[in-house]
C-alpha cells in the first residue's frame, strides 16, 4: 500500500452506512466514490433514531454541520391499563434517518455521490478489486466496501450459509406530524420517552423527532412510535408482510404499502392492548408501517480487498438503538486502522475486522437479551 492518501475507494450502497464509510475515508485521506442504486434522492424517507456518541463523533471530526436533534428530559413508564405512570429522569437525543442523511450528505461531494447505480458483480484480482454496475459500468478501485443493506446480495454471495434469523416478532411503526396531532396529545409525549407494556406481550414507545426537511421547530417535529408484537413465523408473518398489491415483501412494508385493512386491525388492536394516550396515538397514524425483527451475525467482514459493512454485516436488533452508530462505529475504526497500518492494507483490514466482528458480535447478543427479556414479561 503506497499510503493511504492515494487509496482509491469504491461503496456500493449509499444509506447511513455507506455515507459514513464515503466521509470517514475520505476524512483519512482517500479516493472515495459511493454508488447507490436508489435513482433519486433518498430525503423523505425513514424514521426516528436515538443519538448516540459514534455518530456524533464521526460528523464531529469531518466538520459536518450540527445534526438535527430533538430531546426529552425524563422516561415514562405507563401501563396499559391506564394510569399516570412512573418517571424518572433520563435526558437523551433523538432524530431522524432524514436528518442524519442529509447531515453526512452535506460533507460527502455530489461528484462522488452517485444515484441509480446498481453493483452487479466485481472480481478480487491481486492487487485491487474489478466493479461491474448494472448499466455496464465498471471501475477498479483498492477497496470495495459493501454497505448494500440488511439483505446484502454481496454477503449472500461471501457468505451464504449466513441467513437472517426472524427474532419471532415484528415492529409496527408510525410517525405522526405535530401538525394532525390533538396539541394535547402532542403535549402528552413532548420531551418525555415514553413506554408501555401492551396488555398481550410486547411494547410500545414514543418520541419526539425532526419532521420534513429535518426541521427541529415546535409545530414542524413528528411524534415517533415503535409498538413490538410477537407474530409467528410461518401463514400470520407471510400475510402481514403482503403489501396492497398483494406482493409477499422479504421483511418490511413501508409507510403507504400496509394494505387498508391492517391498517385497520391495527387501530383496533392499539384501543384492546394500550394505555390510552398510545392507543390515540395509533389510531391518529394512518399510514403505519411494519418492519420484522431479524439478527444476522457473521463469520467474517473482510475477504481479500473486499468489505462488508453496517446491516451488510451484522444486523442488530432496535431495542439497542445501534445500528447507525454501529455503521459509524465500523466506518470510523476503518480509517483509523487504515491511517495507522501506512505500509499494508491486508494488516490495517485484519486488525479493523477483528475488533469490528468482537463489536458486532456483543451487540446482536445485546439485542437478543433485550428482546428475551420483554418476552419473558409477559
Ligand atoms: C430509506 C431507508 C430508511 C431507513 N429508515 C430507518 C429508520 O427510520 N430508522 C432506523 O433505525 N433505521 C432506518 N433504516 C436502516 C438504517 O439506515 C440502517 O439500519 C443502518 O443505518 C445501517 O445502514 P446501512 O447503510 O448499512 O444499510 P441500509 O440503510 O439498509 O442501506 C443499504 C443501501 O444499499 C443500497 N443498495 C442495495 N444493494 C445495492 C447495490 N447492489 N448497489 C448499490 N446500492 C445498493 C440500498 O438501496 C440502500 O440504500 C433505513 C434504511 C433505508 C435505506
């Protein structure tokens, strides 16, 4: 390796992960261009995400503007019975997918940004890596870093005795203007983070986050909410991940793509298992989405001149709040075992995977304790 300044870096999967390897790398020093196979703009998109310090410290350190947060100053702990609750003081930050990409967009150069380019294949030569794009394209770069996401072809390709392994339940979603919400119910959920045992098993929570345009102004945010509930695997998950087209999704529905009817069954369902403020809450979301729970853990993150990263490589589960900050985490650790390996890219990638697989590896096992232990609540 003739140092790392001259490195040229190719990422195929332009999301949080691949924005934050683009700007760490670049921040290091690197060539670094991101290929993303969404064609347009991927603003208006997504939902609520609690802050945590790997995230801020990557924006921090490549001069990224100030992300947009919201926060709440106490934790809420209601029952669904009804009730006021108990609080204890817990302050933390929250915001947005939108926000944190248009944050890393921000710092990363619409030159080396680029829409509507699929990865379709690439080759490990010696002493660099061949990428071929859907359109014909192809470049060569030092690095491939694969961010394509929670169902990865690339780690299907490297690794494909690794499944995704269905957690037994799903997350129902929403978020919710300030703006259609009753200003009391607005009232009700501001500056708190507020939970609720559902009466039939699982959870619900909500938060406060930026609303278009990652806008932090009062009247301007959206209320954030994540409801678990245990569906199982098999006729009940297959139906409830049909879209309403009548299309079998791999593991989530997006907001808009839950058929009328669920979307009603939901509303019914928040009224018999919630506190009365989240049942509101529920009911006043029309287009609530579902995502399934799922863990992924791998063997291995680096083959030759060839990375996975982010939900490409381990996917965590969301009660730990991590999987952005565990794609910083993973991007950052990158450019720093690069800048400090100057002589041997296959050293700075060993010692970079081992301590990324150690990380990856108490985080899914986290998520899994987390899960279990709302389980066993019931
Ligand atoms: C649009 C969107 C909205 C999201 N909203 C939330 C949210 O609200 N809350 C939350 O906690 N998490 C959300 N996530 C997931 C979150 O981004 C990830 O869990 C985490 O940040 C790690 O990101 P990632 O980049 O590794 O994976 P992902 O965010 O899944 O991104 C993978 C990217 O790779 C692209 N891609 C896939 N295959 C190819 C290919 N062959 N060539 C080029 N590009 C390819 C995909 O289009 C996608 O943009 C969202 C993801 C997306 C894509």
């Amino acid at each position: 390796m003739s140092g790392v300044a001259s490195l040229r870096v190719t990422v195929a999967g332009g999301s949080l992960g691949g924005l934050c390897a683009g700007v760490a790398l670049r921040g290091a020093g690197c060539l670094v261009d991101i290929f993303e196979r969404t064609p347009h703009q991927m603003t208006s998109r997504g939902a609520g995400i609690v802050v945590q310090d790997d995230l801020t410290s990557l924006l921090q350190q490549n001069n990224a503007p100030t992300l947009p947060t919201t926060s709440c100053t106490h934790r809420l702990y209601l029952e669904a019975t009804g009730g006021q609750g108990k609080m204890i003081p817990m302050p933390q930050h929250f915001t947005s997918w939108e926000a944190i990409y248009r944050t890393l967009r921000a710092v990363f150069s619409d030159e080396h940004y680029h829409l509507g380019k699929t990865m379709t294949d690439f080759t490990n030569e010696e002493n660099y890596v061949n990428v071929l794009f859907a359109d014909g394209q192809t470049c060569s770069a030092d690095l491939l870093i694969c961010t394509d996401g929670i169902h990865s072809k690339t780690r299907r390709r490297l690794l494909p005795d690794i499944h995704p392994h269905y957690a037994g339940y799903v997350a129902f979603r929403g978020t919710l203007p300030e703006g259609a919400a009753d200003s009391d119910l607005v009232n009700f959920f501001d500056e708190r983070f507020i939970f609720c045992n559902a009466r039939s098993g699982g959870h619900i929570l909500c938060y406060l986050i930026p609303g278009d345009d990652a806008s932090i102004e009062r009247g301007k945010r959206r209320l954030n909410w994540v409801w678990y509930v245990h569906v199982k695997e098999g006729a009940d998950l297959t139906a409830l991940l049909t879209d309403s087209q009548g299309q079998q999704r791999e593991s989530s529905l997006g907001p808009g793509e839950v058929p009328q009817s669920r979307v009603k069954d939901i509303h019914t369902q928040a009224e018999q298992e919630l506190h009365p403020q989240f049942a509101r809450l529920v009911q006043a979301t029309p287009d609530p989405f579902v995502q399934s729970i799922i863990d992924v853990v791998v063997p291995q993150m680096v083959f030759g001149r060839v990375c996975l990263l982010g939900d490409a490589a381990f996917v965590v589960r969301p009660h730990t709040a991590a999987a952005a900050a565990k794609a910083a985490d993973d991007a950052a650790s990158l450019a720093t075992a690069l800048m400090g390996s100057a002589t041997s890219l296959e050293r700075a990638l060993s010692i970079w995977e081992q301590r990324q697989l150690e990380t990856g590896r108490s985080l899914t096992d986290y998520g899994v304790m987390l899960g279990s232990r709302w389980a066993r609540a019931r």
